[in-house]
C-alpha cells in the first residue's frame, strides 16, 4: 500500500470555562437526547475541528464537581448556543444523570475546547466508524469533509432508529448502521476500498476498537492515515481517550 502522508493542521485556542444554562432538551433517538446550553459567554467559543472536545463539569452527591469529555454537537454563533448529544443509559453516571432530568435554566459549565486538528490534507475518500458515543464527532466529519470527499460511514447500535440521528447525508456520503462489536466493524471495514488517498477515522468503546486499529495496520494502513480513538471502555467511569487505546502497541 502506497506510504502517502496525510498532515493534520491543529489551531489553538484560548482555554476558557464557560458558566451556561440549559435552553431545551430534545430527544434524538431512542437512546440519545440533545442538550442544547446558552449564554453570553459563549462569545468567542471556536470548535473548528470534526474531533474537538469540551470538558463539561456535571454535579455529583457529594456536591463535588466531576468532569467528562464531549464532542460538540453544533454551535449556533448568533444566537450563542451549543448543543451536546448524550447517550442515555439509565442515571448512575453523572453525565446520563445530567441529560435525562435537564430543564431550561439549568446551570452547566463548559471548558475548552483547547484545540481543533483539523481533516488531513490530501485525503479524496474517507472511511468512518462510530458507536452511539461517538455520532456527534462522526457528524463533524461527515459536515467537514462530505462535500468534497467521498465518505463511507457505519455506525455501531443495537437501536433500529439510530439513523435517525441528525448527519448532513449528501451524494457523496453513505451511511450505514451495524451491530455493536469488533466483529461486526472487522466485517464492515472490509467493504469499501481503502486506497492511498483514503483516510479512516474509527471512534467508540476502546476494547470493541482494539481489533479494528490492529487490522488497519496489519494491512498496511500507516498511523498518519488512520486515527482510532477510545471514547469509553465497558466498566470504566471517565476514561481518559488520550490514553493509548492497546497498551500493548501504543505507537499512537
């Protein structure tokens, strides 16, 4: 397979946390809901990047303040809103909590994000896995580069209405939903050509995701054309996705 290189521009940005409030809560799909926060001190908020990341402090018991990372999910700069999409999974965790009883005037804080890596240069197609968790980035991506590109999407759900949620569909995208697992990704990842313009970009629970990183680069698929991100890990409270996803290869 041809070793062309795929650069990423990062931006920085200037660290702010940012005091908001609940505008509306909407459901989604069966197993998502929208959050959309407001306020004037989203002037200035940047998101430029399909990966970014804000850290969202949510309340917990014992009165302390326990963070989470999310992507967001849009950003409307006239009217100072931000819209964040959680999983919803019952409500021991802080941040499925948080969504399902949210009601306007209800205070969140934001920070970041610190930074946007945006798309690769030189990239003609794309290959894109998500699970539920990762459907706000795979959107990003799909907005970022679905108009110039030909992007090939599959997402990970045990929810029929998962495609429900909103991506920007055009004519050069296909989406595709597929069961939960590494076998069910290992088996989608074999359809669509991956050729020396192609990037793929893989997003979800870390240990279903160990496989799939394995696989693309037994096949030749070199780290700076692949990028495979653990959001969360089955039995794991806030799971640091900078972490390397295979500790026993953590070239990434």
């Amino acid at each position: 397979m041809s070793e062309a290189s795929f650069s990423r521009e990062t931006v920085r940005h200037e660290l702010a946390a940012r005091e908001l409030r609940v505008v509306r809560r909407e459901r989604l799909t069966s197993s998502l809901t929208r959050i959309t926060v407001g306020g004037d001190q989203l002037a200035g908020f940047s998101a430029l990047g399909p990966e970014d990341h804000v850290k969202l402090f949510f309340p917990s018991p014992n009165g302390e303040r326990i963070s989470r990372d999310y992507t967001p999910a849009a950003f409307d700069a006239d009217a100072l809103e931000l819209s964040l999409d959680f999983v919803l999974h019952g409500d021991d965790g802080p941040a499925s909590r948080f969504a399902s009883g949210a009601l306007a005037g209800d205070p969140l804080v934001v920070a970041g994000p610190r930074g946007s890596r945006m798309p690769p240069s030189g990239a003609k197609s794309y290959v894109l896995l998500a699970d539920e968790a990762a459907l706000p980035a795979l959107g990003r991506w799909v907005a970022a580069v679905g108009v110039e590109a030909q992007v090939t999407a599959f997402v990970q759900s045990d929810h029929a209405d998962v495609l429900d949620y909103p991506l920007a569909y055009g004519n050069r995208v296909t989406v595709t939903a597929i069961p939960t697992g590494a076998d069910a990704a290992l088996a989608a990842l074999e359809g669509p050509s991956i050729d020396a313009a192609t990037y793929v970009w893989a997003a979800g629970e870390a240990a279903a995701l160990i496989p799939v990183r394995r696989a693309l680069r037994a096949g030749g698929l070199a780290k700076d054309r692949a990028k495979v991100d653990g959001y969360w890990r089955k039995g794991v409270a806030g799971l640091d996705h900078h972490a390397p996803l295979d500790p026993e290869n953590p070239e990434d």
